[in-house]
C-alpha cells in the first residue's frame, strides 16, 4: 500500500482513519494497491475506488481540504463494508500502516 498526501490519526467517525496531509484536488489518486486501509464511511464521501476490484486505488473525487477525513461510501464496494474492529485486530492494522508509513518516509 502507498499513501500520497495522506497520513493515518484519530478519526470522530470510527477509530482511526486516513487524512489529507495537505489540499488534495479532484482527481487525484491517493492510495495505491491496498487491500484493507482506514478510510471510514460517510454518505458524502470524498473519495472513490477505481479499477475492477475493491483493492485497486482510491482517488479524490472532490477537492479535500487540509486535514480533512478522507472517507468513502461503503455501499458502493464490491464487498461488503469492514466489521468493527476488536482491540487486538485495529493494533495489527495500526502496525501494518506503520509499515506503508515507514516506506513513505524511506522514498523522501
């Protein structure tokens, strides 16, 4: 998984989520190749997959502001929508970003 202009905090949807780390415009692609991410549910999303599955990339599908919650509209995927974590399943997921985080810090 790679993250462009986004990083991974607290979410006041639902435990962590993805956010814009600077202004993302429309169109942009913003996560490339991921199976399971944290990006949360809204009915309003700002963002989108592309490509014939659910773990292909995601893309802004309006401009995001800085430091806004980059989220997607589960009843849209092709698969159903991620169940609520226990403790122990989000402390894996939370190390698997730290591992997609450190290879972004790794390239700059």
């Amino acid at each position: 998984m790679t993250i462009r202009n986004a990083h991974i905090a607290q979410s006041k949807i639902n435990g962590l989520g993805t956010f814009a780390s600077s202004p993302i415009k429309k169109g942009t692609r913003i996560i490339y190749n991921f199976d399971r991410c944290m990006i949360n549910h809204s009915d309003t999303p700002n963002s989108k997959r592309t490509g014939k599955t659910d773990a292909s990339s995601i893309i802004a599908s309006r401009n995001i502001k800085e430091g806004e919650e980059i989220t997607e509209d589960y009843n849209k995927l092709k698969r159903p929508p991620p169940i609520h974590e226990t403790p122990a399943m989000e402390f894996l997921r939370m190390l698997q970003n730290l591992s997609a985080i450190a290879e972004i810090l790794q390239a700059k």
